[in-house]
C-alpha cells in the first residue's frame, strides 16, 4: 500500500514487503470482523491509509534512543 498509494503521515524510510503472500488481508476483508490493522516499530515511518475500505498503519517505535527520536 505504501509504496502505491497515498498515505497521511511521515514516510521517510522505504518499506519492506514480505515475499510470501499468507492471506491475512484478503481474510480481514473477506470476514469484515476487522476494521483496522496496525504495524510497525520503524524509526522514521509513522502512517496511515485507507485502502479497500480497510484502515491500515505504520507507527513509529515507542521510547527513546536510535534513530528518529
């Protein structure tokens, strides 16, 4: 999504996908129990969208120390 669409917040890193498609996107929407899915822990990338109707985010590391604080 971030490397696709438009996101509202800080994107200074470029992100890392993982390779192996697992479904859990595809099960979130399918089920429509979920209406937001947050990840993250990066320094610099602090985000969010909306994509297919699913709130999705990127939110930077909690503390302090190392990059980005």
């Amino acid at each position: 999504m971030a490397n696709n669409y438009n996101v509202y917040g800080i994107k200074e890193q470029a992100i890392g996908c993982q390779a192996v498609n697992t479904g859990l996107f595809g099960a979130a929407l399918t089920h429509k129990k979920t209406g937001w899915i947050s990840v993250g822990g990066d320094a610099d990338n602090d985000y969010a969208a909306d994509f297919h109707g699913m709130k999705l985010s990127y939110g930077r590391k909690s503390g302090s120390g190392g990059p980005g604080v």
